[in-house]
C-alpha cells in the first residue's frame, strides 16, 4: 500500500489487500475539508463470502463474489455505490433447517440501501428466487425481502418431509420482523419407522426452546397460510393413497408456533396397530390459539380374521377418546383382544370363560392404555425387521388350573393388498401351530385357508351383507 499526503488530502496511489478470503484492489484518497473529512474511494476485487462469520456467528456461508464498490461522502456517515456479484454461493442460518446454495446473481448498492435486483438459487431441491432490498440508514438495519419458492422440500419437524411451492415475504430488523406469505403442499412424506398408534398414543410434550436460539428467529412473528395443491400426494410405507384437504395458517414464532385451521382427510389407508385401516371420513382441527394442540375426529375401519371393526378417535391427542363397532357385533374387550393380538371369540365356552377372565383384566387397565402397551413393549419395528414379516404379535394368554402362561405368538405378512398370510405358534407347545391365507375377494366376498392346530386342512368361502 503507497499513500501520498499532503495539507488538503491523502491519496492512494496503490493499494492491494490479499488474504484467504480474497483480493481487493483500493483506490481514491481521503478530502480534509473545513465540514470533515469526505471519503472518495473504490474498491474492485472478489471476495470470499466466508467472511460473513466475522460478523455474525449465526452466518455460514461461502461461495466467490465480485466486488466494485465506490465509498462518497462524509467519513462519518459514507454512502455506498456499485454491485456486488454472487457466483455460486451458499449461505446458512443456524436454527434454519433449509440454506441456499447456488446463489447467483446482482446486489445493487446506492447510497444507504443494497437492492437485490436479480438472485436465483436452489434450496431443498427446489429453485427460488429472491427480490427486495435491505436499509442501512438507521443503527438498525431494515430489510424486506420477497421470496418465490418452487418444488423445495423442508424436512422439519423430524420423521416428516415436505414439499410445497410458496411466496413469502420478510421485512423487519433482526430484532423484531414479519414472515407473511403462503404456501402450497404438493407432496408430503412420513418416515417409514412411524406408526400412527405412536402418534395419537403420545402425550403433548412442552415445549423446549434451543439453549442458544438465533436472534433473528427469536424476533420473527409468522402469518403464513398454508393449503394443499389439487394434485397433492401423502407418501409412507404406512400410509397409501391418501387424499386430505388441507386449510391451515402459521402464527406465533418460529420458536413457538400456533397452527389454526383444519385438515379433512377424504380417503386413504394407514397403519395403526400392526394393522392396516382404511379412513371413511376424517377431520383434524386445530383451534388453540395458544399452542399447536390437534382435535382428532377419525373413522378408521379394518377387517381382521374376517370381522370387519370400525374405531373412531375423536378429542385431544393427550385425552383420546376411542369407541368401537364390529360386524359381528362383539362386546369391547374381544374387539381389543382382536386388535392387539389377533385372537378371536372362542365357541367353546371353557376357553370363552379363560378369554374373558383374562380379557377382563385387560378391560381394567382401559382401551388407551392397552393400545399403546401392545406397541410400545415389543419394539414392532426391530423385530419385522429381523424376521422380515408384516407384523408380529403376541397373546400373553393364562390357561389351565395353575394359571400357566402359554404365550401365542403371531407372524403376519401381507403378500398383497388382498392377501395376508399368517402364521401362529404356542410358545409352550411346539406342536400348537396354525397356518391361515386369507383372500379379501370384495368388500363382501373372503376365501380362507387353514391348517389348525390339529393339522386339519379347510377352506371355508364368507359372505358378507348386512342388514339393516
């Protein structure tokens, strides 16, 4: 660097700045008039976007940027002048599960503001694109920046994937701003570990803040709305052809949101239980303005050992309320014997007297708490993976005088949509094996094949109709 002074200014007559976030090349000189010093510099170079670290421990980015800027005016309050060019940058905010990568575009700078005049870039495997402008004329900075948002998918909160398009806009300081905007859903995945019956049999969980949360998401209120594409699709290995309708908003803060409105779910099938149900008619209703608190109201129905059983969920998820029917009507503790392990009523009225014995107990223990027991201890989804079935169950029955535990065990697989194989074991006895194939030809047509626990082979073809 080679400076020249004399009585009326300093002049850069070279100037090279070099380091590991890039090169700048000054020039100008610095006025000392009467009313205080007058920058008249410019600055041309490139520099690394890692920088930004030195600023704002909440930034990470990186990524090269060209620089021509111009410094005019009072040394106290300069004004700025030139562009700033982005190529391929990334840029981070801790907190945010969603960065931007492959940022290119122009910033202009004119006085006391930076105007971004054309930016593109790709975030969550989507493209989008940003405008607006941020404002250095007061201590604290005032940005609004509009956001259009394609195909880009968010993973939060955890276990959940979504894809949505969106417009968004931020305006505010870093101490106090607004996200307003909306957003579409196109395509929503669940992860394949999740059974619903953990969901609803989970009690509300207070909420946490981070221990170190990030100012600008501290300061940031949210009014989004968000509804659901013609054409969205709901993806799991749990959950198929799904069809819900949805009409939410996002309020409070990203630290503690408040979701309002509702979702109406049309069609579709989900697993619950080791089972797969079909939906009839669902409503999922958020009205706290408190807190995120979901009102289930859900028709689920299911066809087990060939008993059609229907159960219906409504109220909060941590006070569930959960009735159930049958065709064959049956009374509630075989209906929840049927569900959680897959035995069905007894014609032989010493075992009919063993079943409700045990079954009554079960009853006492209360339809939730025996849901969420039978899912819960056994680990269902290490065990299916181990033996490479559907869904295992086990049936801690008591029989005999002395009360001796003969545990059954069950091993499902589903061939088909149709199809189900099972087969059953007595744990105490080696030789108590049932073999069954059950062929769901229509809603009112079912084939069955046995091999009982004698070794009898039958095939019994049901019909169902009902009567009203």
């Amino acid at each position: 660097m080679r400076i020249s002074v004399n009585p009326k200014q300093a002049s850069i007559e070279r100037a090279r700045f070099s380091g590991a976030g890039g090169s700048l090349e000054a020039s100008g000189r610095l006025i000392f008039a009467s009313r205080g010093p007058q920058y008249d510099l410019r600055m041309i170079g490139n520099v690394n976007l890692e920088v930004l670290r030195n600023f704002d421990r909440n930034i990470t980015a990186s990524g090269a940027s060209e620089v021509d800027l111009s410094l005019r005016g009072p040394l106290r309050q300069p004004d700025l002048y030139g562009r700033l060019r982005l190529k391929d940058a990334s840029v981070y905010l801790r907190g945010i599960p969603n960065g931007i990568d492959g940022a290119n575009g122009e910033i202009f700078l004119f006085r006391d503001r930076a105007t971004i005049e054309r930016l593109t870039a790709r975030t969550g495997g989507g493209a989008v694109s940003l405008s607006g402008f941020i404002g250095f004329a007061s201590e604290r900075p005032f940005y609004q920046i509009k956001a259009s948002a394609r195909q880009v998918r968010v993973r939060y909160p955890e276990g959940i994937s979504t894809t949505f398009d969106a417009t968004l806009e931020l305006r505010g300081t870093a101490q106090r701003s607004l996200l307003t905007g909306s957003a579409s859903v196109i395509r929503s995945s669940i992860s394949p570990n999740l059974d619903f019956a953990s969901v609803f049999g989970r009690p509300a969980q207070p909420f946490a803040p981070p221990a170190s949360p990030n100012e600008l998401l501290s300061g940031m209120q949210l009014d989004v709305s968000v509804t659901t594409a013609p054409n969205a699709r709901f993806e799991n290995s749990l959950a198929r052809n799904l069809q819900a309708e949805a009409d939410l908003r996002i309020q409070g803060t990203p630290y503690k949101p408040v979701l309002l409105g509702r979702i109406s779910v049309n069609q579709g099938e989900i697993n619950f239980l080791g089972n797969r149900y079909r939906i009839s008619r669902g409503d999922i209703t958020f009205a706290n303005p408190f807190r995120v608190e979901p009102l289930l109201d859900l028709d689920l129905n299911t066809r087990v050992r060939g008993i059609e059983v229907t159960m219906n969920f409504s109220g909060p998820v941590d006070k569930l309320n959960v009735t159930y029917r049958s065709d064959p009507p049956l009374q509630v503790h075989e209906i929840i014997a049927l569900l959680a392990v897959g035995r069905t009523p007894s014609a032989d009225p010493a075992v009919l007297a063993r079943q409700t014995q045990a079954d009554q107990s079960w009853q006492q223990i209360g339809a939730s708490t025996l849901i969420g027991a039978a899912f819960e201890t056994l680990e269902g989804g290490r065990l299916q993976r181990f033996f490479g079935v559907s869904r295992i169950k086990i049936d801690p029955n008591l029989t005999g005088l002395s009360r001796v535990p003969e545990a059954q065990i069950t091993l499902e697989q589903q061939v088909s949509r149709d199809i189900t194989f099972t087969y059953v074991t007595n744990l105490a006895q080696e030789q108590q094996q049932l073999v069954r194939v059950e062929w769901n030809l229509s809603r009112q047509w079912s084939l069955l094949a046995v091999r009982d626990e004698n070794g009898l082979f039958s095939l019994e073809v049901q019909f169902r109709r009902q009567f009203r």
